[in-house]
C-alpha cells in the first residue's frame, strides 16, 4: 500500500518546488504557486486519482483544490472558492471533482479532472454552505448536507455591539437551535441546466448530520448520520423525500453505545453498517420482528460488532474487491469480509489518526494500490 506524503516540497534537485499548472486564466494581483499541507479535518477529503497512466491525488489546501502528482512533483491548483472547502467528492471513474464550501457566498463546482477547469457551479448552494456531499455511481447527481450556522463569534457571523453582547448571545443561541433544527439534504442534478435542486427537505432535528451517502447498488436511496441519529432517505425526481430514522437504545443491547461516525451500505444485502467512536459496528437491516417502533421495510439495529475496542472507527468503506475497509483512530487501516471478519491489516503507518481512506482507478484482476491520510 502506497501513502504519499502530501504535507511536504518534493525533492527536486536543485529546484525548491516545480511551477504549478493553474486552471483560470484571469490576471490575478498575487499568483498561487504552491501550497503545503491540507484541510485535515475533512474527513474522506483526500483522493487517490492514480491509475496505469497518471499518479495524481486530489485534495483541498485552505480555498484551493489541489490536484497534486506525487511522482513530477507538479499540482494543479483549483482556485475560485472564498471560504475554505470544507467537502469533496471523486466521480467513480475519476473523471470529475466536486469541491464545496462553508461561508458566506459559497460554492459547489465540479471539475472536470484532465484539464483542470470548472464545468458546473452553484452559488450559495445552501445558505451557510456545504457541510457533507457525495456524488452518485452514474455521476449525474449529487446529495449535500447542508452547513449548521457558523458560532456567535466566528469571522463569518454577524458581530454585536458590546452593549447589546449579552442579548445578541442569547437570539444567537436561539437562532443556532433553529438552524440546526432546520438542516437541509438537498439532491442536485449537475449535468443539467438548472441550478436548483431536484429535491430537498428539512432534516428537523438538533442532532447535526456529518455523513451523507448515496447506496451505490440502488441510488435512490441515501443514508444520513450524525453523533446520535440516523437517517435513511429515499428520493426521486418531482417527488418529496421519504425517510425513517431508525431507534437505538443502550439498553436493547445492554451496553453503551458511542457517537457515530460514519455510515455505509453492504452490498448483496440489505444491510448497512454505522461506525462509532468506540470501535463498534451497528449492523442495520430489515426484521420480520414487529416491535412496535418500525415497519416490516425499514431496517432497525440487529447486532452490534465490538470491531476494534477504544478505537474510533473514522472511515468506512466498501471496496469493490468484496471488502470493507476501516481507517481508525490509532492510525491503522484493516481490511474485513461482509461479515466484518478480518483478512487484513497495515499498521505503523506513521500518519497519525486516519481521515482519508483511497483506491487508484484499476482495471479487474490489476494490482490495487490505496492512498491514506491522517
């Protein structure tokens, strides 16, 4: 397994670095030439582009999106956001690059991976800007979560006077409850003319949704999650969401149960697994049994996988080569069955804690080599 190190110059001789590629072409007052490190607290916010031809990885540095080969020493800087991006997605066939941000005036744009170049944008997307996003498997449509509404505080929030300061707090309280109440999931169809969503809803709950995700084996349905509740969403063009949010208590399973993390979608079934702080799995799918607090076809709790304990599971993916795969907390990546049982692991990586974990593009029976960050 391959782990470029992205947070430093490359080796090149004589030269410091290698003049980067920008992607516009308008006069600028100060020229971006290069970039060092990246926005560590995106999570999955790292992509391994690579295949036979190119040993590209994308990531975000600050507003830039950054298309850097690991090989050349060269990166392509994608510039025009003015927040920082604060979420990523990689097309399955690494054609496109979507970035998004959260602030005022934000944007979502795809790019177009060869030539660098923005081919979609939408502007204020959300009112604060994207939280989460995910592109769909037939790469036509994408699914945002959108941005809480940023602290009394913050540079992008609305400053008081220090006279009022004490019930400008409190309406800032308030107003953040609300918002957080009223977070938004929206679909958008990028390929299209429009710059409207194709649907959208009000999640109405305080719990902040942090993952989004479509299933990639039926794409009309999507899966939500933040620190305490989960969504499942399903969606079509012209017609309203409808979602269930499945009930999980402690006492079902008679131990505690962490914040989660991450949720994803198992393949030739109709489970889905959600990580947590603590190292457990929560197994969800549908049940013949009635109790009361769900349908015959919604998927409920059914058993909790103690996966890796006092670890938190940052990263969950499913891998085409039939496996899931986790990023955790002590900086270890773990291959494991459907089952979750384990067939593989890397340790002392040296990266600390995993945010990111990638896949280069392959061809069936190629060798796959994977990109991961901390």
């Amino acid at each position: 397994m391959e782990v470029p190190h992205v947070g430093a110059e490359p080796f090149l001789g004589d030269e410091k670095f290698l003049p980067s590629q920008q992607t516009n072409g308008e006069t600028q007052a100060l020229t971006l030439h290069w970039t060092l490190g990246l926005n560590k607290d995106v999570v999955g916010g790292v992509h391994n582009l690579s295949d036979a031809d190119s040993t590209d990885m994308f990531y975000a540095a600050a507003h830039t999106g950054v298309i850097f080969d690991y090989n050349t020493g060269v990166q392509r800087l994608l510039q025009g956001h003015v927040n920082p991006i604060t979420a990523t997605a990689v097309s399955k066939d690494k054609k496109w690059i979507v970035t998004a941000d959260t602030g005022p005036d934000s944007m979502m744009v795809v790019w177009e991976r060869e030539s660098g170049s923005p081919v979609k944008t939408f502007f204020n997307p959300h009112p604060y800007g994207v939280h989460a996003l995910d592109i769909a498997p037939m790469m036509k449509h994408l699914v945002t979560l959108s941005a809480p509404m940023p602290a009394q505080g913050d540079v992008s929030a609305p400053q008081a006077n220090s006279r009022d300061q004490t019930k400008s707090t409190d309406q800032a309280t308030g107003a953040a409850k609300e918002f957080e109440e009223s977070q938004s999931i929206s679909v958008w169809e990028w390929t299209e003319e429009t710059d409207q969503p194709v649907c959208t809803a009000n999640l109405g709950t305080q719990d902040v949704q942090t993952c989004v995700l479509f299933n990639a084996w039926e794409t009309h349905e999507i899966a939500t999650n933040g620190k305490r509740r989960l969504f499942f969403w399903t969606w079509d063009i012209g017609q309203p969401f409808q979602f269930y949010s499945p009930a999980l208590n402690s006492r079902d399973f008679k131990q505690r149960i962490g914040d989660y993390t991450q949720t994803i979608f198992l393949p030739e079934s109709t489970q889905a697994a959600t990580g947590t702080v603590d190292g457990d799995v929560v197994i969800w799918d549908l049940s013949l049994i009635v109790d009361g607090l769900s349908r015959p076809d919604e998927r409920r709790a059914v058993k909790i996988i103690k996966l890796c304990p006092d670890v938190s599971l940052n990263v969950l993916q499913v891998h085409d080569q039939a496996r899931v795969v986790v990023g955790g907390s002590d900086g270890n990546v773990r291959f494991y069955d459907y089952q979750f049982r384990v067939h593989a692991w890397f340790e002392d990586i040296g990266a600390g804690s995993v945010k990111s974990i990638s896949f280069n593009k392959t061809e069936e029976n190629d060798e796959t080599r994977a990109s991961a960050s901390g």
